[in-house]
C-alpha cells in the first residue's frame, strides 16, 4: 500500500515521504480500515510515541496521523460492534502506525460508525478536536448551563469546537486570539471576543471555566480569573498555574465511540461544524503539510476519492 512515511523526529514535516509499507494484519479486537481520508496534527511529530512501540521500542520508519474516515474490509479475531463494509471514523492508536496510509489496523473500540450523509474528509476532520473539546468541557470541566466559559484560540482547530459545543450547552462564551479571529469566532457562537494582542485579558472579570491551549503567561492569567470551584482545563501540558480556589486539569484526549456518536448526530443536524483548510490527495500530502503560506483550517488527506 502507499503510505507517508517519516524516520527522522529533528527532520519533522520535510521530513515526510511517500513510500510502499505493507498492509497491516488486524490483530484481536482490530479492525482493519480502508482509508478514505486522514487527518494530521503537526505536533504528534513530537510525541514519543509516534515513533516508538507501546514497550518503547523503535518503530520507525512511521506512518503518522491519527484521525481516520473510512470503510471497515476485516475483523480481526473477536472484534465485536462493527462489521465489514461499514463506514467508521475516529483515532488510530497512538503507539501503532497511523492513518496517512491506505489501511490502517486500528482497536474496534476507537471507531465509531459515520453516517452516510457525512462526508469522509468531514469524519476525519472531527476526531481529534471534537473528542477534545467534549472531554475538556463535559467530562473534566463539568459544563452547566449558564456557567462562563473562557475559550482560548476560539477560531481554531480545537477553540473552534469548543466555542459551538459551549455555547450549545447554554454558557455564556468568551473567545480569545489574534485580531483576525473576532469574526470567525463569533460566528461560531462566542458572546464575546478578547483580542490577546491588543485587549487586557483580565476586563472580562470572573468565569466558572477557562479552556486552555496555550499554557505559559496565558494560563497563568488565565487562572487568576476562575472564579471560586471553578476549572481551568488545559490540553498544553501538564498546568503549571493554578486558580486559587478551583481546579486545575491537564488530560490527553482519549478515543470514545459514544462521544464520537454525539459530535457525529450534531454536525448530521447542522449543530456542530469542522474547519477544514486544504483537502489533498496522499500523493500531494508532503507538501500539503509543508505548505509555503499559512493555511486556516485542517489541511485533510483525501486517500481515495
């Protein structure tokens, strides 16, 4: 099979090839997927475990991405709750060759079924950054209606889920991020937009639930405004601020097919969107991923047309 292929950490995107790997076996509980379209986050180049095994042995050459839409053609040994021929979408496994490829041998238990009228280059944009957004906000930050969330990087990848799926759920939304983001995130459904470039962060007073992407001197005012028992979720590593009197949660996202089955019904009814830049063909995605201008939205691998 065809496949994007890199070797080297320090070498990172240009690194990338297009090379021939063979087709993986689906072990027990497996499935094996034909891929349709794939989604990649530039910084799993940086993850260890994009390029070692779950024992921590080399695996490389790897096969990055992680998010997947495709066509279930093989169970393995045991699978159970998905059968061959059905449309399914979610995330490869981190220690285990990802989904740039044209199969991918994934745990059944990490996929969920796609709809039909749900475009694959859509099911591949969602997983990553809505599984996130719900854990971050209903799992971790326990979410009420009328709560106030501050929703940092509100008109990007993840931000952009979060600022839909909270002000759903009946919060009152403060977006942040450059000049350029106002419009896209209020439109997304934010209440309020805070320039980080030009506004004071702390005028916006007291929120019951601060979603962090960006740690550092952000995070650190950001903690200052939770309220009392209220949360700061980050996904930027482990929280080095703390609010005064609530919690802090740093947490990885985490495959789950109920979830994944809520964002599916809600981009279905027109609720809950992706934002996807660039769709490219797989013998187009090195340079798709190592673009000469900046690209707004997910730049998505459209395997087979």
């Amino acid at each position: 099979m065809k496949a994007i292929v890199v070797a080297d950490q320090a070498e990172g995107t240009a690194g990338m090839k297009l090379a021939e790997r063979p087709v993986p076996e689906a072990a027990g509980n497996d499935v094996l997927v034909e891929v349709h379209a794939s989604g990649f986050t530039p910084g799993e180049l940086d993850w260890g475990s994009t390029w070692t095994d779950r024992l921590g042995r080399d695996r490389t050459p790897s096969i990055p991405g992680h998010e997947l839409a495709g066509v279930v053609s093989a169970l393995g040994y045991g699978t159970r709750g998905l059968s061959v021929g059905q449309r399914v979408f979610g995330l490869a496994d981190w220690t285990r060759d990802g989904t740039l490829a044209e199969y991918v041998a994934v745990e059944a238990r990490n996929l969920a079924p796609l709809p039909g009228d749900i475009d694959f280059t859509v099911g591949a944009a969602l997983p990553i950054s809505g599984l996130t957004a719900w854990q971050g906000l209903f799992v971790h930050g326990r979410l009420q209606v009328g709560q106030s969330v501050l929703v940092h990087g509100a008109a990007g990848g993840v931000g952009s889920m979060v600022t839909q799926l909270a002000r759903e759920a009946g919060a009152h939304v403060i977006g942040t991020g450059r000049a350029a983001d106002r419009k896209p995130a209020l439109d997304l459904g934010a209440h309020e937009f805070v320039d980080l470039e030009n506004d004071a962060l702390e005028e916006i007073g007291e929120v019951d639930l601060v979603f962090d992407i960006f740690g550092g001197e952000t995070q650190k005012r950001s903690a200052a405004l939770v309220r009392a028992g209220g949360t700061l979720v980050t996904i930027a590593g482990p929280a080095e601020s703390r609010p005064a009197d609530g919690l802090a949660i740093d947490f990885v996202v985490e495959a789950d097919r109920p979830q994944l089955t809520e964002l599916a019904q809600r981009v279905r009814e027109g609720r809950l969107r992706t934002l996807i830049g660039t769709v490219a063909t797989l013998d187009d995605a090195v340079a798709a991923f190592n673009p000469t201008e900046r690209v707004k939205g997910k730049t998505i691998i459209s395997v087979r047309s």
